[in-house]
C-alpha cells in the first residue's frame, strides 16, 4: 500500500467513527429540541453558539486548523438546528412563485433541508410567516442593477410583528429562454418578472422584443412551456430551463454583468445577533428633522451603509426611512443610538438584525 492509500485508509477508518458520533450529537440534538419545545425556546442561542465555537477552537492544537474546526462545528451547529426546525415542525420556509423562481434558488440555499412552500405573492409570503404557518419567508429586498423592490420593504413597514434576521445575495444570470429550436428571429413577445425585465433593458431594446410583466421569472419560463409557441420567450435562469424543458437561446443577458439579488429572511423570533442591524423611521416634516437623524447616527460612530425612503401608507406626501448600519445591535452602543433616535425621529424601529460578511 503506498502513501496516497494509506492516507485514504485512515480517512475512511475516521470517517467511520465521525459517522457514530455524528448519530450520537444529533441523538443530543433531539433532545435539546424537546427540552425546547416544552419549554417554548427560540430554536437559535446567539450566546450559546457563540461560546461553542471559541471552546471548538481552544480544543485544537495546531493553530493554522482552528479556522478549519470552527467552520466545521458552525456547519454542525447549523445543520443541528435545521434538524431540530424538521422535529419541531419549524421547518417550513416560504416564498413567491413557483419551483425555479430566484426565490426558491436563494431559500434552497438558505434553508436546504426546508420545505418550500410557494405563495402567489409577496403579501401571502409576509402573512404565512406572521400567521405561524411557516417559520420563515424568503423574498427579494433589492437588485444592484434594477435597485430597490419597493413593495417589499412596504410590506415589512406594515409588518411590526416579523422582523429580518438574514441576508442572502444570489448572483443573477439572466437568459432567454424558448421552445427548443426556437430561433431569435422568431420571437415576438418576451416574458418575465418586472425587475428580469429591467435587468435586460439594453438586450431587449437592441432586438426590439417587447416584454411583458409576470408575477416572476419561473412562472414566465412555465408560461412559454406550456403555450408551445415558438414566438413567446421568457427571461429567468439556467435552472428553470432545465425544470420546463425550455432552450437558453442567448446566456447572461443582463445589463450588469455584476448583477446580484439581495434576498432577506423573515422570522417571527427577534434576532440577538449580526455584525449589520436596520431600522425604519419617521421624522417630523420640518426643515432639518432628517439631518438631524444622520447626524445622531454619524455621531454615535455608526457606518450607514443604506437608506431609502418611502411614501407612508394613507399619508399623502408623508415618508418613512429605512436605514442600515453595520454594528452588532446587542451592544451598549446601539442601545445609547436607539435611545437617542427614539428622541429624535416621530417613530423608531429595529427591523432586522444579521451578518453580512
């Protein structure tokens, strides 16, 4: 046996007992999820993970490992709590669309071992999650070429009770997709979602395809499918091609080549941790009252990395803000800045707290 199948050997031999520990913590696990469930616990501990990973670290002797081991025991940790979400029926994650949407893409990626439920609008993502019938939502929040998607960031303004607790930024190839054998002097009538249609502007133009709005790209890509018409196209990824059998007729047709989805999670439980937290805001309409806002925030030695504004539900020419500032929102900084906002704006509120590397 030589040297390469020696060290395969011995890899295998630990595999094998990294197996029957592996059954043995997830045996714990079970029974952390039942401790939780009877005494009505948040499935995650911010503290408690966080403890766990610098005690993972000091195990190992060999400091040029560490890094390695402690983002083995957070992938541990994270598929010990999808397990105890799967035990404790919290598993359900919800998004708009249907299979193959960018939503399901980036949930898929959130939540693998999730099950994925799809609602028909974003509204029905916000109310499934507030109402308990699924323990998160997944929906987009903005697009670095297309920019913000304004009725989502409405809908957390109309939803006190759910907050952020995740970020997830999908990078986006858009395609045209056709009936196989379809070729691009054929097509009339393109499909797909509002912001996929932006996002291909200069394609569109240089063709002279007009585009019609869909509820998003997946459904648009079924749509095509299922009307066999070789003169109707539609805009969406590579992956929903191969779900409804459909042809990339031109790859990556996006104006920005750059061009990345933010997604944000939505949860019932507040989050306790994150290097990144958001806030919604009202100011008093007088002179001054939104700088002063800025102000506080750059005093208080915060980095605002966004903000945006939006008209106010029912009230004409009357605007909310949302902000985002890197920090960790369980500090006694934030406290101190939340406590001198609260002085400062009419409203103020912690919407989401997450890390964003």
């Amino acid at each position: 046996m030589d040297a390469l199948e020696q060290a395969r050997a011995e890899i295998d031999t630990v595999d094998a007992q990294l197996a029957a520990l592996f059954e043995r913590r997830m045996a714990a696990v079970l029974q952390v999820a039942e401790y939780k469930r009877a005494h009505g616990l948040p499935i995650y501990d911010a503290a408690r993970e966080a403890a766990v990973l610098e005690k993972a670290a000091a195990r190992i002797q060999q400091p040029a490992l560490r890094p390695y081991y402690k983002d083995h025991v957070q992938h541990m940790m994270d598929l010990a709590k999808q397990y105890e979400a799967a035990v404790l029926g919290r598993n359900r994650a919800a998004y708009q669309g249907v299979e193959g949407a960018f939503a399901h893409i980036a949930l898929k990626a959130l939540f693998p071992h999730a099950e994925a439920v799809s609602y028909s609008t974003w509204d029905e993502v916000f109310e499934a999650v507030a109402s308990g019938e699924a323990a998160h939502g997944v929906v987009p929040f903005e697009n670095s070429h297309a920019g913000d998607v304004s009725a989502v960031l409405d809908l957390c303004y109309n939803h006190p009770e759910l907050w952020v607790v995740d970020v997830y930024d999908l990078p986006i190839s858009q395609n045209l997709l056709v009936l196989p054998g379809t070729q691009l002097s054929q097509l009339r009538t393109v499909y797909s979602h509002q912001q996929a249609i932006a996002q291909s502007e200069t394609f569109l133009k240089q063709f002279r395809l007009p585009a019609t709005a869909m509820a998003n790209t997946a459904m648009a890509a079924k749509f095509v499918a299922e009307s066999k018409d070789p003169t109707k196209a539609a805009i969406a990824s590579a992956e929903t091609a191969a779900l409804y059998g459909l042809e990339i007729l031109v790859p990556n047709i996006n104006t920005d080549g750059d061009n990345t989805t933010r997604f944000i999670v939505l949860s019932r439980e507040k989050p306790t941790a994150g290097n990144r937290f958001s806030l919604l805001f009202t100011v008093d309409n007088k002179p001054g009252k939104l700088a002063e806002v800025i102000q506080v925030i750059g005093a208080s030695g915060f980095n605002m990395e966004s903000i945006k504004s939006r008209p106010m539900p029912h009230v004409p020419f009357e605007y909310y803000f949302y902000v985002e500032l890197v920090g960790d929102a369980a500090a006694g900084e934030t406290a101190a800045l939340l406590r001198e906002l609260d002085r400062t704006c009419r409203t103020v509120r912690l919407l989401g707290v997450y890390t964003n590397e």
